[in-house]
C-alpha cells in the first residue's frame, strides 16, 4: 500500500477502506507518512468529503492511536458533553455539578482555549489552588467517591488528532466537516463516555456561522457517536451574541457561583437545562426531557449542585473559602461604556464582544500567548434590554491601561441602541438523536 495511491484514491471522489484509513492514521503518527502527503489527502478530504462509514472509521482509528480511559471499571453509566466552543461559554462549569448533583457522574477532560478567551481548565485556573492535572487514578478515584472531576487532557490522548489538527491549522483544511466531526468524536470516544451530549453552536461567535452548517456538522457527529455504539445527542444553540454577560475566565467563573445559587442568567440557565437534561436522559436518571430539567431546577433550587461543586473544588485542591467569598482576582483596572442615549440595546455581535475580550487580554492569539486570568468583559446591558442615556451597557477589566485604552475603542463601536425592540431569534433550534 503506498500513501501516494490513497490521495489519489480520494481526490478522485472513491471511498477508503478500513484497512487504507488504518495505513494512513497509523503511518502519520509513527512518522512513516511525511506532512506534505498528509497536507495533500486532508485537503483531498476537503474538497471530496467523507461517507459516513468512513468518517465513523477514521474517528475510531484516531481515539485508538493513544491511550484510551476505560470508565466502565467504576461501573456507572458515564456521560459526557462537548462544545463546539463559543463566547462566554462557561456550561460545563455549570452543568458538571447540577448533573453529578442528580445522580449521573461527569468525568470530563478538558482544553485550554485558543482565540477569543480560554477553555473551560483556563476558568479552573483562576480558582486559586485548584488542580487542572491529575493521575488517571485519581481522576478515576475522585469520580467514583462524588460523581465529579474535570481535568486537562493528556497528551498521551488521541495523538493523531493532534497531529492532524496542528496540520489543518496552516493548510486551510480546518473546516472540513468530516475532519471537524472526526476530531471532535475521537476525543469523545477516548474518554470513555457511553453518552455524549453535543452543544453545536451557530453564528457571529461560533464556528459554525449558519444554521445549515451547523446542522450538518452535528448530524456527522450523531451519525459517528451512534455507529460506535455511543448515545449521541446534539442541541443546535444560538451563538450571535455571547451565553451570558460575563466573558473573561475569572469573570465567567463568578458568574458560575451566582448561577449555581438561583441567581444565573435566563440564557445561560436555558441551555445548561437543555443539555443537562439531555444527559440526565442519557444517564438514564430521567425518562424525558421534560423530567430531567425538574430535577436540574431542583438541584439549583436545593442547594445541592452548589454542595457539588464545592465539594469539587475541594477535591481538586480548589480555595473553596474564596469562593464562597467570591475572592477571585479580578483585573484591578474597571471602565465601563455609558450609553450615549436612552433606548433599546441591539444585538451584540458574539465574535466582536470576544475579540474585545482577547483584546483586554482574556484569551489568546497563538498557543504560546500567555493568558490574563482576570481581564474581560461584562455585558451590563443585553440585547433587548432597555438602557437609560449615561448607564452603563459594558464594562471592561484589565491590568494593562494601553489594553483597556484599545478596548474603550472597539467597545463603543460595538453599541447601538434604538426605540425599536430588536428580534431575538430563538436560543435553541433544534435537538438531532
């Protein structure tokens, strides 16, 4: 078999084997296949898609290129979730204890972020003390003693989707939907969930910008989850403006403690219901969707999901005394952005509110920038909230005045206001099973 036949294969529009798919992931890991004949078949990919049969078979080879979690040994039913990432997404905070609170455990590994703010272990890391890496052991061991535990991924997981990826990223080749699902579901897969709730995200600040792109994504991935003997489920969520009002990894994580005390956002709440239901379904605690969001209202309202995540936190080496206190290190320098006249706020385009925030110094513009913690941004006001001439609509932190000083700019630009009631067009779209 040579790699040269297999690009030709697929720039010709025929479908791969099993065995090919299996030459080629496994030769690129072991560095027998060189980047540029991988750069040609990814970008053959690209233009040529991938059946089903095959996208299911090249995910499968890529969770098997490393080491794999084996979480049946706790003799649970485990359940995980993904987002395909958005601006002041902070669900999986949110969601890890109202579910674990309700019965079904999470056991999740998590990314750093890269682009508009950090990933869900970047908002762990402003917790002071809270530990991002543990031993499987533990990992396992934290899981099976309070339902619980998320961790930074390790690098022995799915190496062949890191590679690939890293390729995609300087080849063009990054939004090809079959290579998009397959990275996604191999790390799933990896895991070790027996049921994968997926948040695919449309708009300004998602990957996907259309309804319609992020409709075929998240059937590729159903598609790949339920071929591999996993329950997959995707809930199609509105990302045109940012989930939430705070934006920024220490911001996001007080934003997290007054949610899970009853006092959360209503779109925040929404999704984080939409899909810990959905989980609650695929845990098997709850028979429908209708139930299993009683049971998350009831952990909120209860006080148990808060319990869970202190309980987390502590388990994980987390301050849990600054967080009750909400001691957290927010950037010390504060501006807000008064509104000019009296009205309506429109929309607030996602992308922008997160190249704000990356621009306070929130997130990150290569793997290799360093991240501010506590800079962000705060949405006062939403769209469609009525704002009073002088109020503030938005309010920048950061620890570098010639940062803030940018972000002044880019943040007025970013309001306008009408006597007009702007549409608002519906947080959740649809549910594919």
């Amino acid at each position: 078999m040579r790699m040269v036949d297999l690009i030709e294969k697929k720039r010709d529009g025929a479908s791969l084997t099993k065995e090919e798919i299996h030459f080629i992931i496994e030769g690129y890991v072991r560095e027998e296949i060189p980047d540029y004949q991988m750069s040609a078949w990814a970008m053959a990919v690209y233009f040529r898609g991938m059946s089903p049969e095959e996208t299911a078979e090249l995910t499968l080879t890529m969770a098997e290129s490393g080491e794999q979690l084996d979480l049946s040994v706790l003799g649970e039913r485990f359940v995980d979730k993904h987002s395909t990432g958005g601006v002041g997404d902070k669900t999986t905070l949110l969601l890890g204890p109202m579910v674990a609170a309700c019965g079904v455990p999470v056991a999740k590994m998590s990314g750093r972020g890269l682009g508009h703010t950090g990933g869900t272990i970047d908002k762990l890391s402003s917790i002071p003390g809270f530990r991002v890496e543990l031993t499987q052991e533990e990992f396992l061991r934290q899981v099976k003693k309070i339902g619980l535990s998320v961790i930074a991924q390790t690098g022995n997981m799915v190496p062949a989707d890191k590679k690939l990826y890293a390729l995609r990223d300087v080849t063009g080749t990054v939004s090809s939907i079959p290579l998009i699902a397959s990275s996604v579901m191999s790390k799933k897969i990896a895991a070790g969930a027996q049921g994968i709730v997926l948040d695919v995200k449309y708009g300004s600040g998602a990957f996907m910008k259309t309804i319609e792109d992020a409709r075929t994504l998240a059937k590729t991935m159903v598609d790949i989850g339920n071929a591999l003997g996993r329950q997959t489920i995707a809930v199609l969520s509105n990302m045109n403006q940012p989930l939430g009002r705070a934006v920024g990894n220490c911001l996001e994580v007080l934003e997290v403690i007054d949610a899970l005390q009853g006092k959360g956002p209503d779109d925040l709440m929404k999704v984080c219901l939409e899909l810990g239901s959905w989980m609650l379904v695929a845990g098997g605690i709850a028979p429908n969707v209708e139930t299993g969001k009683k049971l998350l209202h009831e952990s909120i309202e209860s006080g148990a999901a808060w319990q869970k995540f202190l309980e987390f936190l502590m388990e994980q080496g987390g301050d849990v005394q600054a967080v009750k206190e909400r001691r957290l290190k927010v950037a010390p320098w504060s501006l807000p952005i008064l509104a000019k006249e009296s009205g309506y706020v429109q929309s607030f385009d996602a992308h922008k509110i997160g190249l704000l925030a990356m621009t306070l110094g929130a997130g990150r513009m290569t793997k290799e920038s360093s991240i501010d913690l506590g800079a962000g941004v705060y949405l006062a006001k939403k769209a469609g909230e009525w704002v009073e001439a002088e109020e503030p609509v938005i309010q920048l932190y950061g620890r570098d005045q010639e940062r803030l000083s940018e972000g002044v700019h880019l943040a007025q630009e970013l309001i306008s206001i009408s006597s007009e009631i702007p549409e608002r067009p519906p947080l959740i779209e649809e549910v594919l099973q």
